[in-house]
C-alpha cells in the first residue's frame, strides 16, 4: 500500500528528544513541522539539519497551553505539506516539589501542556487521520507515570494521564489504520533534566547512565513508522532497566 501524502510534527522538538526525533523521522522521508514555543534557533537549527539531509521540514511556533494552539499549529502544517498523519506529543514541563509545596499554577501548568496540550492536538490531528486510513500518534510520557518519585505529583499525574489517554484512543481508533503508542524514557540527558545532579540516579539504573535523546528518538521512530503497524496501545519503556 501506498504511503498517504502528508507531515509528521513533533512538539517541543527544538532540542533534547524532540530534535531528535524529528530528525529520525525525517530520515523516514516525512515532511516534518519542528515545534518550538521560546527557542527560534534551536528549532531553525534542528530544521537546517534536516534539510542539510536531504529532507524537507519548518519550523512551527505555538503556546501550547492555550485553547487555540492545536488549530493554529496544525493549520500551519497543512498549508505547508499536507494533514499530519504523524504526531509526535513531545513538549513536556516540571514544576517539581513535595505534593505540600506544589502551588496551583504549578500544578496546572504542568497538567495544561503534558496533558491537556497533547489532548487538544490528538484529537485535532484524528479526523484527517481517520480519513486516510493512516495514522502515528505517539506520546512521549515517562517512567514516573506508573511509579512514585517523590516531589513530582504533578509531572506523575500528567504522565499517567498521559498514558491512560494513549490506551483508551488507540482501541478507539484501531481499525481505522491509526496506532497510538507512548514511549516511557527514564532519565534522559536533556535540558528538562539539566538541573539534576550530575550522576546522581546512576544507582538506581542498571545501565549506569542517563539515556541519550538519540536513544529514545529511535524507539520513536519505530513507533511512527510503517513497521509498527499492529503496534497499538502499548507503553514502550526506555529507561535503562530502571524499571524492570
């Protein structure tokens, strides 16, 4: 069967496992739109680099914590290279402290773009999908959904959520051609995890070390590709055995 003519987009893709990934899936031969909500370079630099390759992509800004973010931003995308049939919900936020000292604003936050944000635009992003019979959807949630970690309440719930969402849509939509998986990525060398101590969970992974954007870019792009078509509704776990 015929590749469907259409884009890949990637939120929060102007560095760390965003860029990778769009760069992962670029190599596909999609089309990709590169999100970015404060970082014009970093996004410009991650579109260069797939152009430099030989592929085609954008660079696409939005505030994704606002109601109108996921039309605007995939409008973008459709005026540029077709329906996104590949959805990469990437952008992610912290806000962390103990469940006593998280404030309202944190809270939501937090819940408004991991959660919410990827709500909005999954279910923007279907109905194209639906219509040609093909599509990729796949949340990047984290290890911390279906486990505890102290001081991280808000980011737990929004994984979790996160992850309950992927499941309940993917059987929604399973025989309309369209997949919707997770990645679950442990502790990951990016500028969210920037402020952690240097080494400091190393114990607690079996692998010894923090995993690479690239590593995790690679499992989702599997997820987003032609392959994994009877992948469906499942959780990938990435985290360096620290979970197993």
């Amino acid at each position: 069967m015929s590749r469907p003519e259409g884009a890949a987009l990637v939120t929060g893709a102007s560095g760390g496992i965003g860029a990778a990934s769009a760069r992962a899936i670029a190599a596909h031969g999609w089309p990709v739109a590169v999100h970015f909500r404060s970082d014009p370079d970093g996004a410009a630099a991650v579109v260069e680099s797939i152009e430099a390759d030989g592929g085609r992509a954008i660079a696409v800004r939005a505030d994704l914590d606002s109601n109108e973010a996921a039309d605007e931003l995939l409008g973008q995308v459709e005026a540029a290279f077709g329906p996104a049939l590949i959805l990469v919900n990437n952008a992610g936020r912290r806000a962390d402290g103990l469940s006593p000292q998280i404030k309202d604003e944190d809270w939501q936050s937090v819940i408004e773009t991991n959660l919410n944000a990827a709500f909005r635009l999954t279910r923007r992003s279907l109905k194209p999908m639906i219509r040609a019979r093909f599509g990729r959807v796949v949340n990047v949630a984290s290890v911390v959904g279906p486990r505890a970690n102290p001081g991280q309440a808000n980011y737990a719930a929004s994984k979790a959520g996160l992850i309950g969402m992927t499941k309940t849509i993917a059987v929604e939509v399973a025989r309309r051609g369209v997949t919707v998986n997770a990645v679950a990525p442990g502790l990951v060398e990016t500028g969210l995890t920037a402020d952690l101590p240097s080494g400091a969970f190393d114990d607690a992974i079996p692998a010894r070390r923090a995993g690479t954007p690239e590593e995790i870019a690679a499992c989702i792009g599997f997820l987003a590709s032609d392959e994994a078509s009877y992948v469906t509704g499942s959780v990938l776990t990435v985290d360096g055995g620290m979970s197993a």
